[in-house]
C-alpha cells in the first residue's frame, strides 16, 4: 500500500512578529486581525513574538536579541516563514532575511495576496495586479531571495505572479498601461454614473471594516446574491443594485471594498476608482460590527480612510449590525441602555442584524425620510392629455395621492426637485 502523503509538510507555519512603541497600544489585537490575515491567506499561526522598543528597528525591524529569539523559535516550531505586522522597506525585508535565513512577509503582502485570491472581475483584477507591482517594484531583490526559499504560497499568488522576474524598467511599462486601463474602466464607470443620474435616483455606497457585513446587508435589501462569508476580505469588486422600497421610493446601493487597519496604501491608490462610488453617492451607509470588542477603532479607521480619500459632507447612517451576537440586545434597563454603540457623528444610526433581518425595517424608514427629504411635494391637476407626466411621476418619484376628476388627474406626490419644474409648466 503506497504511503500517504503528509500534508502538513506542504502548509505554511507562520511565527507572527510585531513591535509595540508604547503601552496600551492595540499591537495585540492588531496580531490577532494578522493572524485571521494569514488564515485567510492559506497560513497557519505557530507562533507570536512581540518586541517592546521606542521605535521600530531601522535595519531590521527587531532588535538583535529579539532577532535571535525569533530564529530559535522558527527551528523549535518548524516554522516556513515569518509575518511582520508592519510593511517592511525593502533594506528590512533583505536584512531579516540574511538574519533569519527563512521566508519573510509583512503585513502588506499577506493582504496584496488575499486581495489577488479574491479578484474576479477584470476591474479587480487591473487593481490588484497595480498594487502588486507598485509594492514590488522597490522590493524585486528582497522578494526574489524571500521566494526562492520556498517557492509558492502567500505572496506569489494572482496576476502579479509573472511579473516577478521583470527588471523594473519591464515592471513600470506595465504599470503605466494597467493605469491606461484603470482609466478605461473609469471612464466605464462615469458613463454608467451619468447614466444613473438620469434617473433621479439617489445613491448610497455600503462602507465599512472588512467583515462587518456590508455584502449580507446589500443581499437582505435587494437579493443581490453576492458572497457574504464570515471572513477577511471575502468579496472585492463592486456591486450596484437597485433597492425598491415598500413606498415604492428608490435608491442604489453600492457594496464597496473592506477597510483594515495598516491598509496599505498601495492598495488605497489603486481601489481609488472602486471608492469613488463612495464619494459620488448621496448616502453613506457605515456598516459596523457592534459584536467586535474592537468597533470603536473600526469605526475610526473607517472614518478616517473616507476622509483620506475626501469623501466628506455626506449623509451618513451608521447601520449597527451583528446585534444577534450580542447577549441579550432587547434587554431593558437603563444600565444596559448606556451600553449601547452610540454614533454621535453620524445623522442617523440603526441597529440591525443583516442576517436575521432585525431592524431593517427601521433602516428603510431612516432611508425613506432621507429621500423624501430631498424631493419636493408636488400638488397639482394634470389634463388628460398630459397624463404621460403622472407616469413620469409614478418611475421617479413617490405618488401619494391620484384622485380622477372631470377636469384632469389630481395628483399630490414628492419628486426630485430637478423634474419639478418640467412637471408644473403648463
């Protein structure tokens, strides 16, 4: 009987190492989300080392003592690699190489690879591969020795894989025509947008930290059918869909790219076309995961990522989700009542589960307000002969009152204000 083959020969063992500048910092949870990074990546965690220190090591990210403690531990824990929680510049991924004589990666790549892995649609695909390059292009010899050591996995994956071998002049020709192509699809995207406008229906853009549940919510308002799953990153590329009220009000909603802590920012630079759905929409519907003890520095790495990228002086609504998760959320009292996730930046906030469906009907309230808001209240008997615009009215607006009488159709409704006037000349 031939023999099995072992397995765990072929996964990668990951000792995750990090630097913390001061107490009190969030470098423990950060290794947990870098820990669930490489999960999703393929890795297994073997093992954690944390260096105390002022400042991060210039050359070589830990101290030399700490350095060797590290390589002790890759031989006891028969560790492939090392995962720092930081982007390395390219002398520390060089030098920790030499030092530790195993794989290195750093926190940007972990994600660069999942983010390759998760690609699907051309547009996707373009960004990634950008990303890829930009982050390789100053890091090709540190790279080259990192994966000669072991030949595949986190890190080599997606369309970037081939362009390792590139010299730079090779790499920066292909990153000027992918930009040609990011431009191609941009211009895509702004004739859609001009399209939608025509419409006069409002947008609102889904944003929120990577697995708070933006996907789950824009399947439980319009059946979209995209991947939701309790993951990192589980869904990349865009989808706009169409959200029909029980008023019959409209509004379309875009599910954007996860936000991380430590996002790199060649990511950021080249997902800039996607999150422009953000900054064009008339709502922005903050999704944050009210289970996760670490919520509030989610919502401020949200937050502070829109305003990186200018989007600013929007409607926001911060949608609460995961309240199932959370012990006893319908519990009285006042004592609990304080406890509550509280958004005092925001012009609206919901609690919701996405995924049993509670509280959505308080969102689509919120939702209906906002766009009733922005419309303007229309009273007005139309001839039969111009009947035609009370359709117009029906596709655009929201018709409340259609009585018909001998001299026309009476109509009370509220409509966009750009079709008032053509709807009340005579």
């Amino acid at each position: 009987m031939a023999d099995l083959i072992d397995l765990r020969e072929l996964e990668e063992r990951v000792i995750l190492i990090a630097v913390s500048t001061r107490d009190g910092d969030d470098t423990l949870a950060s290794l947990d989300e870098l820990s669930q990074l490489a999960s999703t990546a393929g890795a297994v965690t073997v093992g954690r080392v944390i260096q105390s220190r002022e400042k991060v090591h210039p050359g070589t990210y830990l101290g030399k003592g700490k350095l060797e403690e590290v390589r002790n531990l890759i031989w006891e824990l028969d560790a492939t690699g090392v995962i720092c929680d930081d982007e390395l510049s390219p002398a520390q991924l060089r030098n920790l190489e030499d030092a530790l004589e195993t794989k290195v990666m750093d926190r940007t790549m972990v994600i660069l690879d999942i983010f390759a892995s998760r690609a699907s649609t051309r547009e996707g695909k373009i960004q990634v591969e950008l990303a890829q390059l930009r982050y390789r292009a100053v890091r090709l010899a540190g790279i080259g020795n990192s994966l000669s050591r072991l030949g595949g996995g986190i890190g080599t994956r997606g369309p970037g894989e081939k362009k390792l071998e590139m010299d730079r002049r090779l790499i920066h020709q292909r990153i000027s025509q992918l930009k040609g192509e990011l431009e191609d699809v941009k211009r895509h995207r702004e004739l859609t947008r001009q399209q939608r406008g025509k419409d006069f229906a409002l947008s609102g853009a889904i944003v929120g930290y990577t697995n708070a549940g933006k996907s789950t919510l824009l399947n439980r308002l319009t059946d979209a059918g995209i991947l939701a799953e309790d993951k990192l990153f589980a869904t990349l590329d865009p989808t706009t869909r169409s959200y029909i009220m029980e008023d019959g009000q409209q509004i379309l909603l875009t599910d954007t790219v996860g936000f991380i802590r430590k996002l790199p920012h060649h990511l950021i630079e080249a997902f800039k076309s996607t999150l422009e759905e953000a900054r064009y929409s008339d709502i922005i519907l903050h999704v944050a995961d009210c289970s996760n003890p670490q919520m509030d520095m989610q919502m401020h790495v949200v937050k502070e990522t829109l305003k990186d990228l200018g989007i600013v002086d929007k409607t926001m609504i911060t949608v609460f989700n995961k309240v199932d998760r959370m012990e006893d959320p319908d519990r009285a009292g006042e004592e609990h009542l304080i406890q509550l996730p509280r958004d005092f930046g925001a012009d609206y906030q919901v609690r919701i589960s996405a995924k049993t469906g509670e509280g959505i009907g308080a969102l689509e309230r919120i939702l209906q307000t906002i766009i009733r808001n922005r419309r303007v209240y229309l009273k007005k008997i139309f001839p039969y002969t111009q009947s035609g615009r009370i359709q117009t009215i029906r596709r655009y607006g929201q018709l409340l009152k259609e009585e018909y009488r001998e001299d026309g159709v009476a109509v009370e409704a509220y409509v966009p204000a750009e079709l008032f006037a053509s709807l009340y000349k005579d």
